[in-house]
C-alpha cells in the first residue's frame, strides 16, 4: 500500500463519497481529469517530489521482474531512469512497496543502466513503471507544497500551502509528522488536516480543519488543548498530499506527498548527484588524421544531461605517452563552441595521446574522449572488483583487479589515497598492467580502485582494506536479553565489539534447558533480534548468543535465563463511572501494570474516544493495579457514550459499561 508521508496509510472512503478524518466530502465537485494511465488498486505509484523519491506498490503480476521507472519532463524528454528487480509476490502481498528509487533499501536513479543523474523532479513530471518496455502505468507530478506555518497563539498551529491548477482541492490531506507528539495529549506520532472547517479529530487531542482559497492556497489550522502540544507539533515535518485519482472504495492512485523543507538530491551514498552538481559529459567518436605538417581532431558532440550547466566548447590536449620524473608534458588548444566537432592541431602528435574533453561552468568533463571512442549509446559504468578481498592475511598476498567490461582501463593506489583527484588522475595513481603483490612485512595496505570503460563511462571507486597477521574468530554479542513468551521468547543482541578478522557472517542461538536437547537456530549478519521458537511451557532455559565469521564461531555471550510461559491476561473491572455534558470519569482496577487500555464507543470496533490509559502498579498491600481517565472535551464529553468498551493491550475486556449520568 502506499506509504504516505513516511509510514501513513490508505484512506478508505464510502461509495457516497470520500472519508477523511471523519469527514465526507462529496465527490459530485468536478474531479481533475485523471492521466489515462493512473494505476488502478491495488497499484500505485507515490511521487515525493521534494526528496526526487518514487515509491511502486502492487503490480503483483510482476512479482520479480526486472522493471524500469522513468522520469519524463514535457517538452524536454527523459530526466532520469532506474532499472531493477520487483519486490516477491510474498513481499508485496504484506503490504511492502513492490520497489522504491532514491530511498534506503531501494536503487539509486541510474540503476541498471539508467541516465546516470539523480532527477530534480518537478510538478508535470510524469513517472513510469515499464515491463519489457512497455509503460504499464504512470502519474503525474502534482503542484503541491506547504510555504510556512508559525503559531499564532500557544495552541493554535496556522500552516500555509499552495494548490496548482490541476490539483483537486477535495483531493487534500495536510499532516505534520512529529513522534514527540506521541507524549503529549495526542497520543500519537502525526496529526491530520482535511478540507472542512475546525473539527474534533477521531481519536481526540486537537481540532483541525483546512480551508482553500479561490487563487489555490491553503490554510491548515490545527487547534491544540494544551500549549506544550502546539509547540511540539511545530517542531514536526509538515507534509500535504493529494492525487490524482480516486475509486469508489475510496483509494487514492496517483499519489503526490510534497515535504516541507525535505532537501533533494541523492537518498543514499553511491547514488549519482543530481544534474546541477554534475560536471559535463564527454564527447565521443574521437578520430585523428594526419593532416601534412599538421593534425585533424574530429568528436561527436556529448548528450547533454537534463538539467545540468551546458557545454561551453570543448578543450583538445596533445599528452605525451612517456612521462619525465612523474611529469607529462602537453600542447592544447580550447574551442569556445558547443557546437564544435573538429579542430586543427599544429604539428605532429606522434609520441602522444589526444583527450577530448567538455568543459563548462562546472568545470571540465572525465573521463577524456580518446581515439577509437565510438558513439555506441553506452552510459553504463563498469562495475570493477578486486581478488582476494580485503581482510586478514598470514602471508604475502597477490591481488588482481578485473573490471567487466573488456579495454577498460584500470588505476589503483596503495596508500588510501583517492585515484581521482581534482576531476584527474591523481599523484599516487598506477596504471593496472597485472596482478601486483602486497608484502605482509610492509604491513596494512588500502588499496583504492576505479575503471573507465571505452565509452569513458567511469566506475564507482572501491577500497578494499588488507591487514595481516593471525586470523581471529568475532568476539561475544552484547547486550543480550530475552523475554518469554507462549513456547516461544524473543532474543536481542547487539553486534560484538571486535568482529574478529573478518566480517560477521551470522548468529547461532541456542537456548538449553536443565533438561533435555538444546534449540539452536541461526539469523543473518544484519540480525539483532529472534523470535526463537519450539520451547516448552514454564520450563527453564539459558539462553547464549554467538557470533559467526569465516574463522569460525566466536564467544558466546553472558547467558540469560527466560521461563516461556502462556502470557497472563489482564482482569479489568469499574470501580467509578460518570458522566454529565463536558466531564467524563472512568476508574477501575486491572491485574497487569504497564497494560495500556483503549475505550471504545458503539461497539468492540467502534470508533476510539480515548487510548494510552495505563494501569499503575498496586499499592501497598493491593492485590491490583489502578486506573482512571477523565474527559472534559472531545469524543464521548458532549453527549453520553454508554455503552462503553474497553480493552487492554494484555488481552482483557470489558463491554457494555455504562455511565450513569450525574
């Protein structure tokens, strides 16, 4: 399903018209005319334009396949593209995204061979989802943004927005996100805006509405019980979505969640910048001819990247191929036209190699264009590798550098410096020729790497880090702990201290008890916590963690001890109820301190007038714990909420309490 604004979830709405918040606004107003590719549920795609961020859920018929998301900007073409593998069919029937670019755990814009930029995505943006080249569906970015927001009294909260023209404006939620707020009277991590005027929210806490003005901006008031609250929720991330569509059952498709003061660019290292912190590209098809007493350097011009500064010209350099005491000499000459495809050299450039090079605002382009480049299409970087791997080693070790793509070039440094400096080559760069050896009596070694393919496409720069000495197994997890459960406990660790000589490849846990045959089961090298399961009820067990390298097993961890056990469920009872207009009293008992109880009205499902009560510890000599709630605004104060439900996070319930009025 769609994650709306980090976390949020899908509206539902009746056939009669759309529910938000409590809400329902017709849906006779006249709807934006929808794109006629808008995914259909249980599809979607979410745009969040301010973080270049795309999230695709559904599409479980492709559960698996390699798909291709593009950006498209009217009346400029691509902007920025992605290729990868959909989320499994189990994946996306839980509700995970089926695939999600420019975002932790998703691909970077550019994947697979993509238009190596980040993409500044902009409203009329159109982003598609293509299987085997065929768009299977798109959306459109929409004209969406919160401008400012200040308090202006203690609890009243004012946010400013903007509505393009193609924006629906029933089509609007607001919503400030904050997990501070979850300690203050509202209970919860976010509070919500929908058009309409001030009204309770569902679940109490404030009162919230938003009003849209005839030139497209908006208004969201939020109206707080309490001063702390507002100042809170001023602190938050403000977020507006709309979207572009929306069916009978109320799902919304097409979705667009702009975030107020989210930067754009790259969502994780190793993602390609965005257009205007790139460089130029550099041309291709370089071709030198004699020319008599002279030399001819023809190119073809480079693909401007959309959004970047533009080419200026382009600068033609004659490099000698042997160097003088780590110095090359050069001849050059720069052409002022982005046009350009030939210059005349003077002389000979026999003994040299000819670079071609783009230059800009930016600077100039790398890698250079050299003779025998062909315009081939080719933008994929090559991926290269280095074996072995770093890591610990007793002896002398051989390391080859290999990059898949055949005429790559290869540099390398040994000393960690950056074999790119200052858009060249640096000082301390080597030519790969062959396989080079790395002394164990030189001690530790950072080799750093990188590869340019004939198209001059430049690969990531890798480092592999090389120590030698004796081999080690991971030192002990830390920090275990275990809590029971019915036949069952939950462990959590965390990482040992020292992993040893190699990386943690995994996690044995074992639980044994006084009598009979251990359980023992294992979790990956990212793990920190299991739900370890096949235990016997109120029967003792010690519970170790161990951590797993290539060496072997390391040391165990401190034992715990955990009796599983069928958990207690909560025994609830009324020892106060009452109720007149604006003052509502519960109090009562319950068996477990620290159950947190939620009370209901209409029904065991009905809608939420209060939440978050929890039952104190007994008192001296008490064999219960105690609780109460009172209400003087909101849900069940303005009118008599008998009957009464109320359930306990522990398992306990009453129904049907009714409070007399009085």
């Amino acid at each position: 399903m769609s994650k709306f604004a980090r976390g949020g979830g899908r509206r539902k709405a009746t056939a009669a018209g759309l529910v938000i918040s409590g809400m329902v606004i017709s849906a006779s107003v006249a709807p934006v005319t929808a794109h006629a590719a808008v995914p259909a549920f249980p599809d979607n795609i979410t745009i969040f334009p301010d973080r270049d961020f795309v999230s695709i859920d559904g599409f479980a018929e492709h559960a698996g396949e390699q798909v291709t998301i593009e950006v498209q900007r009217p009346h400029v073409g691509l902007i920025g593209s992605a290729t990868g593998r959909m989320a499994t069919a189990d994946s996306i029937a839980a509700g995970n995204p089926a695939i999600e670019v420019n975002h932790p755990g998703g691909l970077c814009w550019g994947a697979g061979g993509g238009l190596q930029v980040t993409p500044d995505i902009r409203a009329g943006d159109i982003v598609s989802v293509k299987f085997g080249g065929t768009v299977a569906a798109d959306a459109t970015t929409l004209d969406v943004g919160v401008t400012g927001g200040a308090l202006t009294t203690p609890t009243t909260l004012v946010i400013q927005g903007r509505l393009g023209p193609e924006v629906d404006p029933t089509f609007l939620e607001h919503r400030i996100i904050e997990p501070a707020l979850r300690n203050t009277d509202v209970a919860r991590r976010d509070v919500r805006a929908v058009p309409g005027p001030l009204a309770n929210a569902p679940k109490g806490g404030y009162s919230s509405g938003v009003q849209v003005a005839a030139d497209g901006s908006f208004t969201a008031t939020y109206e707080f019980l309490s001063d702390k609250t507002a100042a809170v929720a001023a602190e938050g991330l403000y977020t507006v979505t709309t979207w572009q569509d929306q069916d009978a059952d109320g799902n919304t498709q097409g979705v667009t969640i702009s975030e107020f003061g989210e930067v754009g660019g790259p969502g994780m290292g190793g993602c390609p910048a965005g257009a205007v912190q790139q460089g130029p590209v550099s041309p291709t098809g370089v071709v030198v001819r004699a020319e008599g007493d002279a030399t001819s350097v023809s190119w073809t011009p480079p693909r401007q990247t959309p959004g970047a500064a533009p080419i200026l010209g382009y600068t033609v350099r004659a490099v000698d191929r042997l160097s003088r005491n780590g110095v090359q000499g050069e001849i050059g000459v720069r052409v002022n036209d982005p046009d350009a495809t030939s210059v005349i050299l003077p002389g000979s450039v026999e003994g040299k190699r000819i670079e071609v090079r783009s230059f800009g605002e930016a600077g100039e382009s790398w890698p250079p264009a050299l003779p025998g480049d062909t315009v081939s299409g080719d933008f994929t970087p090559p991926t290269v590798t280095a074996r072995p791997a770093g890591g610990v080693y007793t002896a002398d070790t051989l390391v080859t550098l290999t990059a898949d793509e055949p005429g790559s070039e290869i540099y390398y440094t040994l000393d960690g410096s950056d074999p790119l400096e200052a858009g060249t080559t640096g000082p301390a760069a080597t030519l790969y020729t062959g396989p080079f050896e790395l002394k164990a009596a030189d001690g530790p070694r950072t080799v750093r790497f990188v590869a340019f393919d004939p198209a001059g496409n430049a690969s990531q720069a890798r480092l592999e880090k090389y120590t030698f000495g004796t081999t080690r197994a991971p030192g002990a997890p830390q920090s275990v702990t275990v809590q029971g459960s019915n036949a069952s406990a939950t462990v959590r660790w965390t990482a040992p201290e020292d992993p040893g000589s190699s990386p943690v490849t995994g996690y044995e846990i074992t639980a044994t008890p006084d009598s009979g045959a251990p359980v023992t089961t294992t979790a990956g090298a990212s793990s920190s916590s299991l739900l370890l399961t096949g235990l016997r009820n109120d029967t003792k067990y010690t519970v170790t963690v161990v951590a797993v390298n290539a060496v072997g097993r390391g040391a165990s961890s401190a034992p715990v001890e955990v009796i599983p056990a069928v958990p207690a469920v909560d025994k609830l009872a009324i020892t106060l109820a009452k109720w007149k207009a604006g003052d509502l009293r519960l109090e009562g008992t319950g068996s477990i301190p620290g159950a947190s109880l939620t009370l209901r009205v209409g029904g065991p499902d009905g809608p939420v007038f209060a939440s978050n009560v929890i039952v104190q510890p007994a008192a001296a000599g008490a064999v219960n714990g105690t609780w109460s709630l009172r209400l003087r605004t909101g849900l069940g104060t303005v009118q008599n909420p008998s009957p009464v439900y109320i359930s306990s996070s522990k398992g306990g319930f009453l129904d049907k309490v009714t409070l007399p009025n009085g």
